[in-house]
C-alpha cells in the first residue's frame, strides 16, 4: 500500500536511497529496478493520476516538483520516472476501451510501469510524426508493424503507448496511439543502450509486430495527433525542463560547496575567496532562478490555459535544457580537476544534462516552432 503524504514528504522518504545509488547506476549502466519500486511503494508513480484509482491527484505543478526532485538524485532514475508519467498523462486523457480503467489503476500503484514508443528512424526527433502504420485486418482488428527509437525503459516497461498511422490516414498527422503490452507476440527490444549519460534508463530500439484491437486505442480513431500536441508534448516537456533543471541545481550546488571548502594554503584562502569563482556561480545561479521560475509558470499555465500556453511550453523546454548546459558547464569549470573527476558527482551530472536539448522536440526545433508562433504562422 503506497504511503501517504504530500509530494514533498514522499520524495523526502525516497530521495536518500536515490542518490546512494546514482553513481553505481551510472557506472554500471544499470536499470534502476529498487529506486523505482521506492517511487512506487511511495506511490509517486501515480503522482498525476485521479485520486479515486489510487493516484495521488497532481497536476503539473506537482510533476514539475517531483521530476526536479528526483532528477537531483538520479538523472536516470528521472527519465523513467518522466516517461511513465508522460504514459499516464495520455492514458488518462483517453483511456484505452478494454480494460482502460484497469491499466490506470495499474499505472497509478506502478503494477505496471508505462513509457512512450513514438520516435521511428523515419521521422527521427519529429516524435508526432510516425511513418508506420497500421493495417486493418477485420472488424476491430488491425496489424502493427513498426520500428520504434529510443524507448526508454524497453525491457522493464509493461505496457507502450505507440504511435501509428491510422488505417485509413493519409499521413502521420492522421495517427492512432495503441497501447501496447511489453510481452505481446511479436514484441522484440533490440540492442541496448550506451550513452554518456543517463545511462541506466534502459532506452533501446523496439520492433513492434503486433496485432491489436481497435480496444488498445487511445481516444478516438484517427485522434492520435491531437493527444500527442494536446496531452504528451506539454506534459513531456514540463518534465523533461524539470529534470533538467534538477540535474543543473544539484550540479551548481556541488560545486557551490566544493569552492567554499577547497583551500588555497598558501594563501589561507578558499576558491571562493577568488572573485571570478564567485562572479560565475552567481551568474549561473541567476540563470537557473529564471528558468526554474518560467518552468513553474509554465506549469501553471499548462495547468489553466491561455493563448500563450503553446508558445510558453515550446520556449520553456527549449530554455530549460540550453540553461542546464551552461549551468553544468559552469559547475565543470569552477570545480577544475575535481569536476573533471567522479567523486563530486558534477560530471555525471553535466553527462545526463546533455540529454535534454536534443530530445524531440530538439531544442532547435522547438526555437523554429517558437519562432513560428510568434510570427502567427502555423507550427505544421
């Protein structure tokens, strides 16, 4: 039975074990297997999902704080955690017709642990576009033949929510999302994954042949498109900003207290004693503060939204993962020697950082797509 507690009291509960492993979760490439248990038995994994099926009932403010959280414990143990969450926001948005409130209630206690399988070589950082398709093989039936990229979580996710083009589409903006059970027939990961960062989150290419019933179906026909624009790209990229972010705070911090306690002996004095060390941290502090505060705001727009909650999502993720660059970068150069080694943790952290700009949509396309917005021209 999860715990109870605000968001903040459960991740005060699992954060310590988190962080105790990251360094040997990284190392090893590892999945992590127990620091996602703990954010289950926590019940965070059910952070976004209504209450009344055992979720804990947040929105995207509540997402925004915990991804933050745990990815200044462990960046791999974040894009897990971000990834089912993204596969809960979209589940919940349209419940597939068999058995729909069952997979929810599953999601919610993490009996089953959810990712996304959109990206194909194909379309490659254009996610929303799937060059797959499914074929209709009798009345309710179809047929599913798809490479997918980039699956987080490939061999420990129990259900995929993928992308196809719908039967009768004519392109991809004409998709179905299926979701797709991890042991079904005709399911195969292939490879595995290294990278230099994130490292353990298990994010590998996967051959779908399945056959599936218009019952996994989220939403209605031809209706994909809209939940992935509407559903996953706010709530993904509110997420993705957040761990970010989350990696670029613990980054600064790190190397915040590793200046403060460096010593210059012969000179009885501290790094920080040296104006320039102090003049970057506190330039990268005031970066990261603006961001975090955008991120929040855009939580609350995502949350209520307006006019400009599509060219605030766009730009936030963007922001958020090119500050995390300079920041971690930042960390790396004042730490010197020490960042460049493992013991303070400031280059995993600035490893994993690098993940977030060029997950779709990749930090220049979504600048393009800002861009277009504030130009008044379509986005596609």
């Amino acid at each position: 039975m999860p715990t109870s507690g605000t968001v903040q009291e459960r991740l005060d509960k699992v954060l310590p074990s988190i962080r105790s492993a990251a360094a040997l979760v990284d190392e090893q490439a590892a999945f992590p297997v127990e620091q996602v248990q703990a954010l289950a038995d926590s019940g965070l994994l059910g952070l976004i999902l209504p209450t009344d099926i055992g979720g804990m009932g947040g929105g995207p403010s509540e997402l925004v704080e915990a991804l933050m959280g745990v990815a200044g414990a462990c960046g791999t143990t974040s894009m897990v955690y971000l990834m089912h969450l993204a596969a809960t926001a979209v589940t919940a948005a349209a419940p597939p017709g068999d058995d729909g409130d069952a997979l929810l209630a599953d999601l919610a206690t993490g009996a089953q642990l959810g990712t996304l399988a959109f990206s194909e070589k194909g379309s490659r950082s254009h996610f929303w576009a799937p060059v797959s398709k499914a074929e209709r093989t009798g009345s309710g039936s179809v047929t599913l033949g798809a490479d997918k990229s980039w699956v987080t979580s490939a061999n420990y996710a129990d259900v995929y929510i993928s992308s196809a083009m719908a039967p009768e589409g004519e392109g991809p903006t004409e998709a179905n999302l299926y979701a797709v059970k991890r042991t079904s027939p005709g399911v195969v990961v292939q490879g595995a994954f290294d990278g230099i960062g994130l490292r353990g989150n298990d994010s590998a290419p996967v051959r779908l042949d399945v056959e599936l019933t218009d019952g996994d179906r989220l939403g209605d026909e031809a209706g994909g498109f809209g939940l992935m624009m509407q559903v996953v790209l706010p709530w993904f990229s509110l997420g993705n900003s957040a761990v970010s972010l989350g990696l670029a705070r613990s980054a600064l911090q790190a190397a915040i207290d590793h200046v403060s306690g460096a010593r210059l002996e012969h000179l009885d004095s501290s790094l920080a004693d040296l104006p320039t060390i102090r003049a970057y941290l506190a330039k990268a502090w005031a970066d990261l503060t603006a961001h975090e505060a955008m991120l929040r705001e855009t939580a609350r727009r995502v949350a209520n939204p307006d006019d400009g909650t599509v060219l605030a999502v766009l730009s936030t993720k963007a922001g958020c993962n090119e500050a995390a660059l300079r920041v971690t970068d930042t960390a790396m150069r004042v730490a010197g020697g020490a960042g460049f080694s493992k013991h303070l943790g400031i280059e995993r952290f600035a490893r994993d950082a690098r993940a977030g700009f060029v997950m779709a949509p990749t930090s220049d396309a979504l600048f393009d797509f800002a861009g277009r917005a504030l130009c008044g021209m379509d986005l596609f």
